[in-house]
C-alpha cells in the first residue's frame, strides 16, 4: 500500500470535497484491517467523474488532470446497502490526529480497545459496523450496542448511551 506524503493526501481530499464529497478511511475485502481512502457514494462512476470533471475545470496545467487520474486507478467497490464505497487500496488513509490514543473521552467514560487490539492487530479505526459492550464483559452479545458508520462517529454514539445509562467504561467487541 502506497503512502502519499502529507500534502498530497490532503490535496486529494480536497478535490474530494470541493466536489462535494466525503472521503473516509475504509478498510475492504482482504485488506485484514489496513485502512485506505475511501468514498461513500450512489453512484461511483458519476463520483469519478465529477471529481475529474472538477479538476480539469481549475486546473492551470493538464499534468495536474493526469496526475489526479493516475493517483485514481483501479478502485474497488462494496455495496452498502443503497450507496457503495467506492475505495482505493493503494492509497494509505491518514488520519487527522494519526490513531490518538482514545482510553478515556472528555465525558468521564473509558473505553476499552484491548480484545480488539489484541483480536486484530491494531487499534480500531475505518468504516464499519462497529460493537460496543457496556462494561468490560463481552461474554452476552445481547448487550452490544451495534452503530453504524465511522469508528470516530460510532464512538461518539456508544459513548453517549454510556452517558445516558451511567456506564462508566464501555469496550469495543472484538
């Protein structure tokens, strides 16, 4: 998996934006946990090329254009239900904070990513459907609370049910 260096990274996320779309770190089909960049749409083939589109409209030099289309090739694509994600692995995500270190938040709730960590090699982050145990026992899976989305943005969430249920710690399912 390819590293851009930092300006190009956030470079190619903002041509994302300014098209109006919202990349994200995604991990897909035999990636075994690596994160790369991503992108949730309803139609992969118009997000291209609008991206494309939207570059070639401000770019000063036709190189910018073919660089754009280079750093694109062979993407890959899951189903979502309604949308897909449409990914590239060769492409390494990276994070705004680069994996901070989440063991407790600015609400008092603590969070536990050790039997994640432990199960999968590395410290919950991407897309998903992500677990959250009330506590630190994951023996009855009728009490994980299923989110959704982001891990950032899940974690949000089973933070706030915490809160909500006066929870004290709260631990990622494995």
């Amino acid at each position: 998996m390819a590293r851009l260096d930092k300006e190009s990274f956030d470079k190619l996320v903002q041509i994302f934006e300014e098209a109006e779309y919202e990349p994200r770190s995604y991990s897909g089909r035999f990636m075994y946990g690596k994160d790369c960049f991503g992108v949730v749409c309803s139609n992969p083939v118009r997000m291209i090329a609008e991206v494309l589109a939207n570059v070639a409209r401000n770019a000063e030099d036709p190189e910018e254009v073919a660089e754009v289309a280079e750093k694109l090739m062979e993407p890959r694509q899951d189903n979502m239900g309604h949308d897909a994600i449409v990914y590239w692995p060769s492409i390494e995500w990276m994070d705004e904070e680069d994996e901070e270190d989440e063991d407790e938040d600015d609400q008092g709730v603590g969070v536990d990513t050790k039997e994640f960590e432990s199960s999968h090699g590395r410290k919950p982050s991407g897309y998903g459907a992500w677990g959250f145990y009330p506590g630190l026992d994951q023996d009855d899976s009728s009490k994980c609370w299923f989110i959704q989305g982001d891990y950032k943005d899940a974690l949000r969430e089973a933070i706030q049910r915490a809160v909500d249920n006066d929870i004290e710690t709260i631990s990622v399912a494995t």
